[in-house]
C-alpha cells in the first residue's frame, strides 16, 4: 500500500508540473517548458563524500545528435579539435531530495533526445563518452567535483520527481543591421589583424568564420564577452540564424555560407545578449552580459 501511495503522489505531482509548464508557455511564447520522461539513474559522490543522484531522461524537444558511427567518434576524439562533434543536453537545476534511507541527497537531472538515449544504450562507446561530458558539464556548470566511481540503479527510472526543463523556440538575440558602428570603449582591441576568409562556391563546405572574444574588463572576470565575427560576402543579416546558450553560441549564415559552433568561457545571460551586424564592415558584433555564479 506504501508503494501505491507513493506512486500516486508522483503522478499527482507530474501532472501539476505539466499544468504549470502549459500556464508558462503561454506567459513566454519564445519557451517550451516541458517535464522529461525518466531513462536511468546513476549514484555516486562528490569530493565531499555527499550522495548525488544524475537521472539521465529523455524528450523530443531536445534535438538530435549528429549521426556518426563508432569509428567516426574515434576519429573525432584523436583530433586536435574533440569538440567538433556535440550532444546537444539540457543540465537541470539541482534539487534536494531524499534517498531510500531517508536521507537527504542531490539530484540533477539530464535531458537528451531519445535517438541518442538509445545509441548509448547500445554502445559502450557511446555511453563513456556521453557520460564524460556529463561529469564535466556538471561539474562546470555548478562549481562541484564528482567522483567516477558510480553505479546504475535497477528497477528505477527516477530519483526524486522530475522538474520541467526549457529550450527556446526562437533564436535570440535578434541581429541589428547597422550601416556603420563608432566604437567607443577603453577596451584594448588585439593588434593582431584576423586572418582573410576567401568567399567560396555554394558546391563548397561550409566555412567557419574567423572570429575573437574580447573581455570587459581585460583583468578578472569580465562583465561583458564582446565577440566579433568576420563575415565577408554578407550583405544582409536577414538569412542569418543565431543562438547563445548559457555557454555555448551557435551561428549559421545564408543558409550554408558560414556555420560557427564555440563553448563561451563564461556563462552569460542570454536573456539580455544583444548583436549588430555593419554591413560596411562585414561584422557581426555580439555583447554578452557574464553571469555572476560565485
């Protein structure tokens, strides 16, 4: 009867999550907020010996990896660049819950699009890989440590009840043309000139734009990422898709002329992010707020 109660209780509370995601889809139209379906649910601890519980989940409106074989991410992974090739996650929030001995633990919950929940399922490979940049996303999103030594629970799905999880639905920030653009900053600009980009044949792959991050102030943490990307042969930035994550900007241009994929070196608010393009100049500038996470 305990269990039957308890299991109640959760359906009880998804459907209150699912109710309160539909109210706030409709108060930000630009947001889907959804509750994620429950995969597995990995044990182990950080530095300080603390429970942490990771409940890997699964929802449709993250989207899918790129399709690659094993003998292609072991290529990926021998290159100078490993991170050419991406999993696109959402990290949730931590929440404090209570484990089977009533005591108290933490739980974070992570979201991938179910084509890539059942590669991993089915190749080991895969699966240390995802469960690398797991680890490290974690543990650089919210300042912790975590041990490598873990563990999968059986017979459960789920630790704790699931939070619902956002994605955006539109790219922001939204790109203003500008016909020339006075810079005005006590900021020291790097000497060093950006390299020339060749424009290239639509039969061509797609290039990746030369671009550099400027930090204000120099000293410390910044206040404000100041990223300039080349984009000669653009004349207008109607044909052009952009949007910043937390720590990661992603850019396409006309549809396949320039395609730019970085991790930022700080998380930045994204929510305030602005961008001008100088159809002069060919650049693209983009100021991006640095969230204060100490």
């Amino acid at each position: 009867m305990a269990d039957e109660a308890v299991n109640f209780e959760d359906e009880f509370y998804q459907k209150l999550l699912l109710e309160e995601s539909k109210k706030l889809e409709n108060v930000c139209p630009d947001r889907h907020e959804f509750v994620p379906v429950p995969g597995f649910v990995m044990k182990l601890r950080d530095r300080k010996e603390e429970k942490v519980f990771i409940n890997v989940c699964t929802s449709e409106k993250i989207p899918a990896a790129k399709e690659v074989s094993e003998k292609e991410l072991v290529r990926v992974l021998e290159s100078e660049d490993p991170t050419q090739y991406r999993v696109p996650m959402s990290l949730g929030e931590p929440h404090v819950e209570v484990d089977n001995r009533g005591q108290g633990c933490t739980a974070y919950d992570v979201v991938i699009n179910p084509t890539f929940y059942n590669k991993i399922q089915t190749s080991e490979l895969f699966k240390s890989f995802f469960l690398t940049i797991v680890f490290e996303g974690l543990e650089s999103k919210y300042d912790i440590e975590l041990e490598r030594n873990w563990t999968v629970l059986k017979n459960k799905k789920c630790m704790g009840i699931l939070h619902p999880h956002c994605v955006r639905s539109k790219s922001k920030p939204v790109i203003m043309e500008m016909e020339d653009i006075t810079k005005s900053s006590t900021r020291e600009v790097p000497q060093k000139a950006p390299k020339k980009i060749e424009e290239i044949d639509p039969k061509q792959e797609i290039t990746t734009p030369e671009y550099h991050i400027i930090r204000e102030p120099p000293d410390g943490r910044p206040e404000f990422l100041v990223i300039e990307i080349n984009l000669p042969g653009i004349k207008s930035a109607k044909d052009t898709t952009l949007d910043v994550g937390e720590d990661r900007l992603v850019l396409s241009v006309n549809p396949d002329k320039y395609h730019l994929d970085i991790d930022l070196p700080f998380d930045v608010d994204n929510e305030t992010c602005g961008a001008q393009y100088n159809r002069k100049t060919k650049v693209l500038t983009l100021t991006l707020p640095v969230l204060n996470n100490s």
